[in-house]
C-alpha cells in the first residue's frame, strides 16, 4: 500500500541553525511533491513544489531535494528563526491525473531562541 | 481579499442531525477540494471536483456528499451525524493540478 512518512513528529532547533525535515514515500511514482506550512488553528499554506525531474529548489532560506530512487525529500530551513515554529506537510500528488494529494502526518517544528 | 472562504467557521450539533458547510473561492481554480483533518491532525483528502469529474475518496462514508453550484462554490452536506465526524474540515482549490490554497477550516464538534 501506499506510504508517505515523516520521519519526526516533533523536531526542536536552536535559533540560527538550519532545520531538517524528512518525508519517504512507498509504492507512489509521483509527478511531483509539494511542502505545506500549517499554524495551529490555520489551513496548511503552500510553500514549495518540486517536480520529479528536478533534484533541487530554493524559496529564500528553503531548499527542498528530491531523490526519486530513495523515493525522500529533504526540506531545509537554513538561519531558523522562531516565527518559523509551525507544522510541516509534505504531499504528494496521487496520481492518475486526479489533482488529489496525499498528505504526510506532519512534522512540528520548535525554534527555540 | 480571502481567497477561500468557508462558513461557518465553528459547528456545534447534535448526533444525527444533517449540516452543510459552505466553500467559496475567488481564485477563478477550476478544482475543489474538500479534506478532514481528525484529532492527530492527519489530513485526509476527502473529495476533489472539477467541472468534469467528482473523485470520491472510497473511505468517506455516502453521508457525506458534496455539491457544487458553479464553479466558485463547492459545499459539503453530511446526514446523520455521528461523533466519529467531529474534525476540523478543509476546503481547498487549485487550478489542474498546480498548487492547492486552503481554506481557513469549519471545526465540526458532535455532541
């Protein structure tokens, strides 16, 4: 069946360093995978998609990776900063031209000034 | 301006009664979106909609139907309540299948 973890649920950083969060998936070939943020009490708000030809993507101080033979994506977060303390999702898209995503559990990350 | 909008934002009912909640967006996305997120804060696609196709996840119960008036409306009715519904339910929308922009969410409590 379908799988998509990440790997922490919680993940708690110093102020300044950089924030890395996991996300593997089983059985998906997807076309592309997405990166959500989600304050409590908020919908989750778009941050960066990666297409599956694409190894790298940069937004600022993120960077997202994407290795499609480890089916794992690597979101970074460099010079964290506590406003970025919030719920992390990674989707994928599930297929079949569906436009359907399908999310991860989440990670919470702290930044601790 | 919001770009998409649900009401009410809070729902308090009592097992077994019917509701709707409404979504609107003014993004001019030709697919909706409705999902759950449950007390573990999972987020789970409920249905997706376009102006061709309704795609229903096969674990949501039939008491659960969507219906969309045009294209910038898509509302989701639920019979029969039951306790197991309480959640806060997203609705979302994104042209094909670019990005999704959520919904500020309806927190549904069943007593």
């Amino acid at each position: 069946s379908q799988k998509i973890e990440q790997n922490s649920e919680a993940l708690n950083i110093q102020e300044g360093k950089t924030a890395t969060l996991t996300c593997n998936y089983t059985n998906y070939s997807p076309a592309y995978l997405q990166w959500y943020r989600q304050d409590p009490g908020r919908g989750p708000v778009f941050l960066l998609l990666i297409r599956e030809n694409e190894k790298e993507k940069r937004k600022e101080r993120l960077k997202v990776t994407f290795d499609t033979t480890l089916k794992q994506s690597l979101f970074h977060i460099t010079a964290s900063q506590p406003a970025d303390s919030a719920t992390y999702l990674c989707a994928l898209d599930s297929g079949a031209g569906s436009y359907q995503l399908t999310f991860g559990k989440g990670t919470k990350l702290s930044v601790i000034p | 301006d919001t770009a998409v909008s649900q009401t009410p934002k809070y729902l308090v009912t009592q097992m077994g009664n019917d509701k709707s909640i409404k979504c609107e967006q003014n993004l001019g996305h030709d697919t909706m979106y409705w999902y759950k997120q449950d007390s573990k804060k999972f987020l789970k696609i409920m249905f997706s909609y376009n102006n061709k196709e309704l795609i229903i996840n096969e674990t949501v119960p039939n008491r659960f139907s969507p219906k969309s008036p045009d294209k910038a409306h898509l509302n989701l009715h639920i019979n029969s309540l039951e306790l197991g519904d309480s959640a806060v339910y997203f609705c979302a929308s994104s042209s094909q299948g670019d990005t999704q922009y959520f919904g500020p969410g309806t927190r549904l409590t069943v007593l």
